[in-house]
C-alpha cells in the first residue's frame, strides 16, 4: 500500500509540474514543435512522468504521437545530385580513377551507409565532356568515365541492379567551351568536364531525445 500511494504521489507530482509547465511554454511564444499534445517546458522539451513516459495533454491523440515517444517515423524520399569535376576524378582524356577521385566517391559512400538512409532505390552516373574532339570520341570517354564512377560505387557496396551509367558527350553544356570572339576558354570547358551522380533513396530523420526529468 506504501508503494502504491508512492506510485500515486509520484504520478501526480509529474502532473501537476505538466500543467505548470505548459502555459510557462505558451508565454514564451508557444508550446515548440509538439503543439499542445505534450508537456513541455520552456525550452519546447518533452516532460516525462517518473517512469520515463511522455506526460501527454487532453489534446493529444495517437495519430500525432512523437517518434521519441513511441510513434512510427514516416519514411522520407532522399533525391541528391552531386556534380564532380573530371579533372579531379580523371587525368586529360582518360578514364582511370585518380586518388583524388576515389576519396571523393569514398566519401559518397560514407554518406549512402549513414543510418538515416534506409534504403537506396536508384543511382544514375552520366558523364560529361567538353568539346575538344570529335563526337565518337566523346561519346565513348564520357561513357567509360561514367562506367568507371559506377564500377567503383559496386565495389563499394552499392548493388550493381540499381545503377546505371551514360555518357552524353558534347552535349548539355554548363559553361561556355569558348569565348564569344571564338577564343578557347579553358575555365568553361573544365566545367563541362564532369561526372552527375544522382541518388534516388529512401531515409528518415532520427528523432532527437528530448527528455526532462
């Protein structure tokens, strides 16, 4: 009976300090991300009752329970296109992967396996040129640049079914290849010169503990 009575006095405590804690919120311009479906405090941080359970308000329903108190978090599309310039991937006209070039697909695959990322759905490699060459050549340079990108991401863990790779060479232009008065522009074409890789994947954001005891 002792405990039981402890139990009660424990639970009205945290009540009581929910109900005061709210309208502290509401003065402070509003009760944060939650609305009015749990006790907060001033800060907008979930209040929990004695025995670690969100201390939720009359406004409350299942539908809007938080992922940190138990509620399901909802799966969220992850669309990113990351551009890398081919001279820092290849040297001039090859297609061979430079150390420089594996650190920065390194580092997309550090990203890929992050635990945000629930799963990945496509990855599209397309290789670009510039227009120094004729078309045959290009085409053939931007495609094994482009295979060479996917190849890596394989070995790296990415399953080979859902990656494709293209080239599209002298085609889609991001900077000028040449002056208006016809004169090489060296900085355009190296802009031209570039590897797109774009990730179609699945993720959801990991809720962040906000706990007041």
């Amino acid at each position: 009976m002792k405990m039981k009575l402890r139990d009660i006095g424990l639970a009205l405590a945290a009540f009581m300090a929910a109900v005061a804690v709210i309208p502290a919120a509401q003065a402070l311009g509003g009760v944060g991300k939650y609305g009015s479906i749990y006790a907060v405090n001033p800060y907008g941080e979930i209040w929990r009752d004695p025995w670690g359970v969100c201390i939720k308000t009359p406004w409350w329903s299942a539908e809007k329970e938080a992922p940190e108190c138990g509620g399901v978090i909802a799966a969220v599309p992850i669309t990113r296109t990351i551009t890398l310039g081919a001279d820092a991937l290849f040297d001039f006209a090859k297609y061979n992967l430079k150390p420089s070039g594996m650190a920065a697909l390194d580092q997309l695959l550090s990203d890929l396996r992050k635990p945000e990322v629930q799963s990945l759905n496509t990855i599209q490699v397309t290789g670009f040129t510039d227009s120094i060459g004729s078309q045959a050549f290009n085409d053939r340079l931007a495609e094994n640049r482009a295979r060479t990108v996917a190849n890596y991401l394989v070995q790296g863990g990415v399953p080979s079914n859902i990656i494709t790779a293209t080239g599209k060479g002298l085609c889609c232009y991001v900077a000028p290849n040449t002056f208006p008065d016809g004169r090489d522009n060296p900085e355009g074409r190296a802009k031209n010169r570039r590897v797109e890789i774009s990730v179609d994947a699945t993720g959801q954001i990991a809720p962040q503990k906000t706990v007041v005891q």
